[in-house]
C-alpha cells in the first residue's frame, strides 16, 4: 500500500486514523455516533500527489482536518517523515503541512493587504525580522506569477485566479513539504483553472512538495495526481496508482465514478451511473459493504458481512468481489 | 434566412442587449445577441464569469431589476412579443409555459413553505385545478425526477432534503405546468458528479418526453458537449461561436473556443501531467464604450483589425457561425494547437 520504496520514510502516513462524532438529530434528539473516518491507513511518498475523491459526506474534508491539526483523530496516528505528529501540536504541524482552500474569496481576510496575508505565517512562528519577511513575500509572489507591486493591494482589487495564486503563495512561505488542496479550483472559471493547475504542477516539481488533492472533478485528478484514493462513507475503498485505477477500476464504486465523467465528446450523451439511490445517511451506514445499497452487483454475503483491503499490485480494494476476507486481526472498531 | 419548410422557432432572439448603470457609467453586459430555440431542442449558452450567460436568461423570463436596461429587435416565445409585454403577460407565461431552474436549490426554495406548497403553488395560480389534484401532480411528477416516498415528501420542508434531492424537487417544480421551455441555469454545478449525471439524464429524458425546449447555461464544457443540441459560446456580452455540439466541438473555429478545449484536461486525450493550455489575461472591462473585438486583449491570433467591427462567419453549410476578422479564426500562417 506504500508508493515508496521498503527504504524510503514515507513524507505522509496515516495508520488506522478514525474520527467519530456525536452527532444530535432534532431538539431532544438522543446522540448518535457519525464516523466520519472510519479506519484510514495511507502512505504517501515525497513528491506525490495523492488524489482524494468521493461524494460530499464521504470524508474527505474531515481527513483533511486531521492532517491540518485542525481536528484530533479519535483513533490512529498521522506521521510525518515518520515522526508521530500530535494534532495538539499543531504550530510544528502548520510548519510542515499547509492548506489551499476551495474559495479564494472567503480564504483570504479582506482588509488585510496581500502582504500582511503571505507573511502572516512568518508572524505567526516568529520567523525574521520585517525586512526579511518582506524580501520573502516578495519573493514567493514571484515564484506563483504575481508581481511585487501587489503587495500594497487588497483581495478585492484582485481576480479570483490572483487571489488564488495569493492563497498558495500563503501556503508555500513556511516551506511546508506538504500541501492539502481542497478542491482548489472549483470556484474558478475554464481559463483560470488551468492556469493554475500548471502552477500546482511547477510548484511540485521545483520544490518537491507533496500534495493531497481533494477533488471532485476526476478529469483533473487524473491530470495531476500520481496515486489516488476513493473513498465512501469514511472508508477508502480503493487506492492504486493513477493509470490502475484510470485504466483498470476495480471497485463497483470507482468504475460508477468515472462513468460519471462527462468528457467534451458530443453525441455520446449523458451516462447511466446505475448508482441508483442517494447516498447513505452516515449516521445509520447500510450493514455489511456501505455500498452495497447502491452497488449494481451486490451480492447477498455484501448485505450482512463487510469487506476487508485486499492488495493489488499497486494499492488496495475493498470488495467482496476480489475475496475481501478477514484474513488478519485490524484494529477496526 | 427562414426556411419555409421549417416550423417558427419557440424562442427568438435578435439583437438582444442589456445595459447597467454603474458608478462610472454604463457596464455593457450582453450586446446584440441572437439565437434561435426550436420545439424539443437544447441550447446550452457556455461562457465564463461575468460573460453575460445569466443575465441573457433572466432577461428572457423578464426578471431583471428596474434599473437594468434591456433592449431587443426582436424576442418572441411562440410568437408573443416578448420585449413589449406587460408585467401581466409575463407573469401569466412564467412557471406556466416557460420556466426556470436555478443553480442553488437551497436559496432558491423558499425554507418557510413545505415541498407540497411550493410545487403546486405554480399549478394552483396558472390553472383551474382543485388542491387535491394539484398535489396528485406533485406526486406524479416527483416519482417522475425519481424520489422515493414521493407522498410523504409534500410535507417536508426544503432542510430535510439533500442537495440532490432538492435540485429534483426545483426540476418537478419547473415541470408541474409541463412549460414549453426551460431555463436551466448551472443546474449540476452545486451537486456531485454521481448525481449530476443523474440529474443531466433526467432533464434530457423529460425533455424528450415533453417536447420541451430547454437553454441550458453553464460553463462546464463537458456537461454541453453531452446535453447540447446547439451550443453558443458566450465571451465578455457576445456570442462569439454557435453551431451544433458536433460543429463546435469537434471543429471550433474561435481562438476563444479553441482556447477553452486546450485549457481543460481530457482523458484519453490529454498527457497524465502534462502542461494545459491557458487563456491569459482577464475578462475586459465592459463599462464604457466597447468596440472590436472582445476577446483580442487575450487572444493568440491578435492583429490590428480586431480593434475594428468584426465579421459574423459562416464556415459550413450548417448553423455553424463564428465573430472573427480571420476566415477561418486563425491569422496568417497560423496553425490550429490541439
């Protein structure tokens, strides 16, 4: 399940990460227990990009969470370079980890100026003096594109590609070897999205960094991921190498998702996903698989028992329909 | 040309133009577009932020604000003069025989009323009908869009439901009068990619179903390429392509068109990795008199005579027409980037 070699740390390492909320229904409802993340073990590599896709409500943004220290996991541990991170840490965390958000209109503090914004971080773990932060404002905006003169400006002199360029500008001054992008290049039109797409792809190269690209748009997670991992009702059901699971899906969930890519290809119509009911209430999952509700090929052993990983070559699946047994004790709940 | 043989189009447009009064001046928003939607036929209106896409269709329902100036040569729905008409007359064809389909279903239901009043609010006020068989419809029509318990939904109110069951519900309200034309607008966008294409099917089943016209906005091309029958490229108040989805997509002739295919990866055709194309620059600022071409501040095939008016183009025999000053959108000795 690893994307390094036996001999190589992994930058990023989930090991067996769950996260359960009590969660009230109505007034005098009773609490009930939402695992939002339901036993997550990835392994990431320096300079991967991992791709994160799912429907809303799967998890993905709570994973997230996690590894932004923004949330304590209830169970399981996240390692960075192999080091164990304690989420009550999180200033060593926002050293090494960094987030890009969706929307550069609500990410970014509208009366502070661009460089108050980018050097905020520097301020923030007490790093130079003004001048020093000032040169490596100065320098950052020109590694993402944008010019020294708009560090007087404010947000909203800005357009939704610059201000996005602002948030990684942000996001890249503490040299963070990790960056979470959530979903960022949804707010963005056709034109500014690829632009920044582009810059996602230098910024990895010339620095190494390694991202975890949360996305719900699968045509660019297959442009800019190097491994990715689908996950549904808190679990990841699936996670291989970009062209395995492009080329060969193996799970009835992933080989829905794709199906529901609509490619600019006239006259092919819009396709039959055959996920045929809503997604599932979180707080009372479907026994057995989760999926199975929604699976066109559910058998009767997916209504009652639950699949477990099962390796292939390149990652893992979690389906009956490759075996899916039991076959060593997991720390699951 | 009109073609004799062919039935009047539902919808026309000739000239439409719409104008805001801003601090500076006036912004320019939508200027001279025009279009044709015949019985049962798609048109997706695709374009970017700020193009103009949702203005042009809340002009067509009549909802713009007060303030917004709005002019047309010519706009009929079904031979009734659209640009004229009275408060009355629009009020008696929206919800009725044209009806709208809005991007948010959250802020678009009203949180106050049950799913059962709001659906059959419309119905209840265009016909004759009694409570009963109003709400039969409802239930009708939501079992229709593929909501389970269809009955025991009229009584919920808009929270209670998911996204994608509320962007059902807005699709059942917009067909309780079963409208000759539907304007849906970035009716997918908010929703997961599961139930967009859920959602997509439907509206082009029903649409078949129904006969019904239907102008869908938005700016995700793949969503066009497979909903289209006709598709109109929208840049900065124009229409600077139309034509088929075929025609457009398969042999675009604006740079801008050309531009957006190359911007967005393509699996299966675009490298795993590798650089996509980009549009650079921003959109122009329309307020203020607005000449030549709109798109020349970032287009690849700029020359001098885009500052001047530039010529409507006509490339096959179809519908396909394109805004350039180069005959076939690329200057001199330039080549087509795929």
């Amino acid at each position: 399940m690893t994307a390094t070699s036996k001999a190589e740390t992994p930058v990023l390492e989930l090991r067996g990460v769950t996260k359960t909320y009590s969660v009230k229904q109505g007034l005098f409802g009773t609490a009930k227990p939402l695992t939002a993340v339901n036993d997550v073990s990835l392994s990431l590599g320096r300079g991967q990009v991992l791709g994160l896709v799912g429907e809303s409500g799967c998890g993905k943004s709570t994973l997230a969470k996690i590894l932004l220290g923004l949330e304590a996991p209830t169970q399981g541990e996240v390692r960075v370079d192999g080091e164990r991170i304690d989420a009550a840490d999180r200033r060593k965390l926002a050293r090494r980890i960094q987030p890009i958000f969706q929307d550069p209109y609500s990410s970014l503090n509208p009366r502070k100026s661009i460089e108050d914004i980018v050097s905020l971080p520097l301020l923030v773990h007490d790093v130079g003096d003004s001048a020093s932060r000032s040169k490596a404002v100065r320098e950052i905006l020109d590694i993402v594109g944008l010019p020294a003169r708009v560090m007087q400006t404010y947000p909203s002199q800005m357009s939704g590609g610059q201000r996005q360029r602002v948030a990684i500008a942000r996001a890249l001054i503490m040299k963070p070897e990790i960056v979470i992008c959530d979903e960022p290049t949804s707010a963005l039109d056709v034109s500014v999205q690829s632009q920044i797409l582009n810059l996602l792809g230098d910024l990895r190269a010339e620095f190494g960094l390694t991202y975890l690209f949360i996305s719900h748009d699968l045509a660019v997670v297959e442009h800019l991921a190097t491994r990715v991992a689908v996950m549904y009702l808190g679990r990841i059901v699936e996670e291989t190498q970009v062209a395995d699971l492009f080329d060969t899906p193996r799970h009835p969930y992933t080989q829905a998702l794709l199906k529901s890519v609509l490619t600019p290809d006239p006259g092919q119509g819009v396709p039959d996903t055959e996920l045929g009911m809503e997604y599932p209430n979180p707080i009372a999952p479907p026994p057995g698989c989760h999926f199975h509700p929604r699976c066109p090929v559910a058998m009767d052993k997916c209504r009652t028992d639950r699949p477990y990983p099962v390796a292939t070559p390149d990652g893992h699946v979690e389906c009956h329909l490759f075996g899916g047994e039991q076959t060593q004790p997991t720390k699951s709940a | 040309m009109p073609d004799p043989l062919l039935p009047e189009p539902l919808l026309t447009v000739r000239g439409l133009t719409i104008d805001i009064p801003v601090g500076g001046g006036t912004l320019h928003a939508v200027r001279g577009i025009d279009f044709d939607v015949n019985r049962g036929e798609t048109l997706c209106i695709v374009g970017e932020s700020g193009s103009g896409k949702s203005l042009t269709s809340l002009a067509l329902m009549g909802l713009l604000g007060g303030r917004i100036d709005r002019r047309a040569a010519r706009m009929e729905f079904d031979g009734i003069d659209l640009t004229g008409a009275n408060k009355r007359t629009m009020r008696a064809l929206r919800g009725d025989r044209m009806s709208m389909i809005f991007q948010e279903p959250m802020t678009s239901l009203n949180p106050a009323y049950s799913i059962g009043d709001q659906l059959t609010e419309a119905l209840l006020l265009h016909r004759d009908i009694s409570r009963d068989a109003a709400r039969a419809r409802a239930v009708e029509l939501l079992e229709k869009v593929g909501i389970t318990a269809a009955a025991s939904r009229l009584g919920q109110y808009p929270h209670q439901l998911s996204g994608g069951l509320r962007q059902r519900v807005m699709i059942a309200m917009a067909l309780m009068c079963e409208p000759e034309l539907i304007i849906a607008d970035e009716p997918t966008t908010a929703l997961d990619v599961t139930i967009q294409a859920q959602i997509l099917r439907l509206l082009v089943e029903l649409g078949r179903e129904m006969n019904m016209a239907m102008i869908l906005i938005t700016h995700d091309l793949g969503v066009v390429a497979r909903v289209a029958d006709k598709v109109a490229v929208m840049y900065a108040g124009e229409l600077v392509e139309t034509g088929s989805a075929d025609e457009v997509f398969n042999a675009p002739m604006h740079p801008y068109t050309r531009g957006l295919l190359r911007c967005i990866p393509q699996p299966g055709k675009t490298e795993r990795g590798a650089r996509l194309g980009t549009i650079p620059g921003i959109v122009p600022s329309l307020v203020g008199k607005v000449s030549g071409c709109p798109f020349r501040t970032r287009c690849d095939q700029v020359v001098d005579a885009c500052r001047q008016d530039v010529p409507h183009r006509h490339p096959g025999a179809g519908e396909h027409a394109f805004r350039c000053v180069h005959e076939n959108g690329l200057r001199a000795g330039g080549e087509v980037v795929t």
